[in-house]
C-alpha cells in the first residue's frame, strides 16, 4: 500500500475521533456580540483561515520570485 494513501487514512481517521469528541456547543463571545457554535467549528476555522492564508502569501511569494527571476534573466540577455 503506497505512503501517501496510509497517511491519509491515519489522518482522516484523526479527524473522525475529533468531529465525535468536539460535538458540544461552547458560548462565544466577541466584542458586543454572544452566540453558540460548535467546538469543532472554533478548533478547525481557524486552522482552515491559517491554511488558506498561508497558501496564499506563499503563491504571491512565488510570483514575485518567478518574476523577478525572470526580469533579472531579460537583464542578462539584453545587456550582452
């Protein structure tokens, strides 16, 4: 059986022990407003905001770099 495929089974299996533990509602409180979630809504928004941004910043990142790159190889080939 390939790696990758274990290790999504151990992680999707993770993530069921985790939706069947966090089922309770928890009182959240921001600013002026109250309201009941879900604790596993509070665990894993945040994580999933964190992931998004994170791939994100790191695209832009890699566009600058590819177009930096790429205008400092046009320097190079107009210059000689």
């Amino acid at each position: 059986m390939p790696v990758k495929k274990v290790a999504i089974g151990v992680v999707l299996f993770i993530l069921i022990i985790i939706i069947l533990q966090n089922l309770t509602v928890v009182d959240v409180k921001f600013l002026f407003w109250a309201f009941g979630i879900n604790l596993l809504l509070v665990i894993l928004l945040p994580f999933l905001i964190g992931a998004v941004m994170g791939w994100f910043f790191r695209s832009l990142y890699e566009n600058r770099s590819k177009d930096s790159k790429k205008e400092v190889s046009e320097r190079s080939q107009t210059t000689t």
